[in-house]
C-alpha cells in the first residue's frame, strides 16, 4: 500500500490584498478500476471525488473530480488575502475516507 | 527481430510507416464523444449563445505523457461580488469519462485561474466551458496530441 500524504505551499505572509498562489498535491494512485495489477487482477477504484479549501471556515474554493484527473492530483490556485487566518484543504475519497490538511497565513 | 525486418517488402514497409505515424497524427475522436461533449455543455448552458470573454487555455500541442499532461487556464473577469466566473468545467472528448472537473471558484479568490493535471488517453480535443454568476458562459478548447497514451479515465 502506498501512503496517501497531502503537501501545500501557502506563503507565510502577505500583503492586504495581494493575491497569492497556493499549491496542493496529494500522494493518491487515482486508481480508476480498470488497470490491472502484475498478476492480472484488477485494481480496485479508488478516485478522489472532490477537493474542498475552507478558509477561516468558509468554502472558497471547490472541485468535483473525475478519474481523468491525474494520479497525485496536484492543484494550484489563487487566493485574494485580506485578513490573517487558516486554511483547511480536504479531499475526499469514493471509499469514504477523507484527507485534511491545514495552512496558515498571517496578512499583514 | 532483425531477420524479421530483413525479409518485409517495400509495399510493406511503406505500410508500416504510413500506418504508424497516423495511428500517431490523427486524433481518434469519435464523433459519439465529441457529442457527448456538446451534450453536457447544452445541458449546463441551456443551449444559451457563448459570449465573448478572453480565455487563456494553455495545453502541450504534443503530450509525450498522456498520464500527466498539464493544463493552466485564466478566464477574464474581476472576481467581484457581483461578477465572477462560478465554474469551469473540462471535458475531453476522447476520454471514455470526458467530464474532467468541475472547478467551482468564489469572488475572494481575487482571479480565476487554475493550473492541474490531468490523463489524455489518446489525442483529442480539450474543452473549457466558464459559466459566469449571471448564467452567461464562454468556451474554449485545443486540441492536444498524444503520443503515449493514459489511462482511460
């Protein structure tokens, strides 16, 4: 089994009003249900369905994925900072299971 | 293997090449999933006109990898309250999935713009549909070619 990891790049600071990029990967096989291992079984599904970034607990941000998302689903994206505060990324997983990871940013 | 070549004919080897780089050039998008595509976009949009809006859509004209080819998009808008793009779907229509993602933005994300990865399990057309919080949508979509296949997705 592989480990599932979550790694992020959030800046530590930034100015009122810049945007800054943020950066996400999770270490996931993304596995469709189709391939088939050495010994010709196949792999069951196992997909992220949909990525979510809360920050100071509101939704800003969300995807709803398929499997034609690569393997290790790796995101960036933008964010207008205003005020200091956290983020909260989730992904959640067809089987149920979930993943979180949290940043944080100081504005300053 | 070097015998083998050695006893195939000219017409053979023509055919051989011939057939080998198209199986690499052309794109095999049946035209079922390219509906397909239009399908779902008619269905987001109401089968409402596109407007005008600049979308940057950049995709690798030629994907060596098709199991990680990147995609970077920006959609034009200001991101306010009141005028911001809410989603941007990808589909591509050789993909036995060709719904991608659906990304689903807010105004405090300042612009709209995404980089990611996604599979191309052949070459095929990559669309972008950006629907606007008025309900108005704008398209955009390139073609990409695909010399080692990914996974079906």
């Amino acid at each position: 089994m592989t480990d599932i990891k979550a790694r992020g790049k959030v800046p530590k600071t930034a100015t009122v009003g810049e945007i800054i990029e943020i950066k996400t990967l999770l270490k996931h096989p993304m596995h469709t249900g189709r391939v088939k291992d050495a010994e010709g079984k196949i792999i069951p599904r196992k997909v992220i369905t949909d990525f979510r970034v809360y920050f100071n607990g509101n939704l800003i941000f969300s995807i709803e994925i398929e499997p034609s998302l690569s393997s290790n689903p790796y995101i960036v994206f933008p964010f207008k900072a205003k005020v200091s505060g956290n983020f909260e990324f989730l992904w959640l997983e067809d089987t149920g299971k979930e993943y979180k990871m949290l940043k944080s940013i100081t504005v300053i | 293997m070097k015998a083998s070549m050695s006893i195939i004919n000219r017409r053979q080897a023509v055919f051989c090449i011939l057939s080998t780089s198209l199986a690499f050039h052309i794109p095999k998008v049946t035209k079922a999933s390219q509906e397909k595509v239009f399908s779902y976009i008619e269905d987001i949009t109401s089968g409402q006109k596109p407007i005008d809006k600049k979308i940057s859509l950049k995709l690798p004209k030629v994907a060596e990898d098709g199991n990680q080819v990147k995609i970077s998009f920006e959609v034009e808008s200001p991101m306010l309250d009141d005028n911001f793009v809410e989603s941007v779907y990808i589909f591509a229509d050789g993909q036995r999935t060709p719904k991608v993602a659906r990304f689903i933005f807010t105004p405090s994300m300042g612009i709209c713009s995404i980089t990611t990865k996604m599979r191309l399990s052949r070459s095929q057309n990559v669309y972008l549909l950006a629907v606007f919080n008025d309900g108005r949508h704008a398209i955009s979509s390139s073609l990409v070619e695909v010399t080692n296949g990914g996974c079906e997705g």
